[in-house]
C-alpha cells in the first residue's frame, strides 16, 4: 500500500479514538451531574421527611401538654361549683365541664393519630438515612472512578495527539490538506474502506476500472460520491491466517 495511504489510515483510526475519548471526557462529568442531582433530590425529600416527623412530635407535645390545662380547669371548675347558689350557676359550671372534657378526649383522639402517623414516618426517615448514607458513599465512589478514568483518557489522548503530530509530519502536504478538509466537512470521517467495490461510508458502488485503480494503491484516490480518500484491504488467505503448511517428512509404511 501506498505510504501516504497507511499514514491517512492510522490518522484516521486516531481521530476516531480521540473523538471518543474526548465524547468520554466530555460525558464524565455530565454524569456526576445527574447522579449529584438524584442525590440533591433524594436529600431534598430527607428533609422534608424529617420536617414532617418534627411536626408531628411538636404537635403531639403540644396535645400532652393542653391535656393536663384542661385537666386543672375541670379541677377548679368543681371547685367553683361548690360555690354556685343557684342552679343556673351550677349549670354554667357544669357546661364549662363538659366543654372541657370534650377537648380533652378531642386533645387524646388526636395523640392516638399522631402516634399512628408517627410511626411511618420514623421508619421511612431511618430508612432514607441509611440509603442516603450507601448513595453518597458510591456518588463519592463513582467521582472518584471519573476523576481516575478522566485522567488515564486525557494521558491517552495526549498520547495520541503526539503520535498525530508526527504522522501528519510524514503525510505529503497535499494528501494531509485533502484529509483535514473531508474530514472537517464529513463529520471527521476522512478516509473510507472499499469493501465488495462499495465505500463502506456512502455506499456507493465504485465503477470497475477505478475499483481496479484503488485495489492497486498506486496513488491516493478518493470517493467520487463523498469524497472521502479510499483503501482497500485484500483478503488474507488460508495460509496467512492459520500459518505456512506443515512440510515435515512423510510416514514410511
């Protein structure tokens, strides 16, 4: 093959791993992004978890402790009705009474609700907080693993942008100014392989003589449909696959 051909070839499968490591490094960090957003959100409803059990207890002491009020009002309200001279009085003590006794079997019922609530509720706050703790510690896990994958990918890159660079060094200027143009223009696809007389990018069929003219390799020619340069490679044989043929001497009878 043409060297200028095995140059644009090697660029062409480095600017394939370059895009997708910079498509990696790129996503990386949209990752943590999504992850650190569930977290906020897992936070998010932690809190509102532990406001809704605070409520509930606040509520809950503030019920016990309207309970025993009510309790010294009866107490002092029997009191005064040892006092009351006439029946009239008696009646308004006694209907204060019973206001207050209806509150505090209102003020009881609602103590019985909140325990009942309360208990959910604590449940699902543990809950959250053991599976909040186990999600940050692999969120920290995951940004620690990005950080070392963004790393050992830009070491890659680095790498490959040097081998690039002294390719490209080697490519005859005329071949490289033709391969950055396609590539530019052809969403960085600049080079195609002729498979079956087809390039394998557009698809199309290459006329019989100019197949012949790429088989060849004699010169740097491109697809007359996508313009990108072409190459072909010839199919390998048995023999080059599984190795020369065994010429050890023959069995004597």
């Amino acid at each position: 093959m043409l060297l200028d051909l095995k140059l644009v070839v090697r660029l062409q499968e480095i600017d394939n791993r370059l895009a997708e490591l910079a498509r990696e490094i790129a996503s990386l960090p949209k990752h943590i992004a999504e992850i650190e957003k569930k977290l906020g959100a897992h936070e998010r409803k932690l809190d509102a978890d532990h406001a809704a059990l605070a409520a509930n207890q606040k509520e809950r002491k503030k019920c016990e402790a309207d309970t025993p009020v009510q309790e010294q009002k009866i107490s002092k309200l029997k009191d005064q009705m040892l006092t009351a001279k006439t029946n009239e009085q008696y009646g308004a003590f006694q209907h204060e009474i019973e206001f207050c006794q209806k509150e505090i079997r209102k003020l009881e019922d609602r103590i019985l609700e909140l325990m009942a609530e309360s208990e959910p509720l604590e449940k699902n706050v543990k809950a959250a907080e053991v599976a909040l703790k186990e999600e940050k510690a692999q969120v920290e896990a995951e940004k620690a693993l990005a950080r070392d994958r963004t790393a050992v990918d830009r070491q890659a890159a680095g790498e490959l942008e040097t081998e690039r660079a002294g390719i490209a060094k080697e490519v005859t200027p005329a071949t490289y100014q033709q391969y950055e143009r396609v590539r530019k223009g052809r969403k960085g696809v600049a080079v195609a392989e002729v498979v079956d007389g087809r390039c394998t990018v557009c698809y199309m069929v290459l006329r019989p003589q100019y197949f012949q003219d790429v088989k060849r390799a004699e010169s740097v020619l491109f697809c007359e449909s996508c313009q990108r340069i072409l190459y072909y490679n010839p199919p390998q044989s048995f023999d080059n696959l599984a190795g020369a043929p065994d010429t050890g001497g023959t069995l004597s009878a």
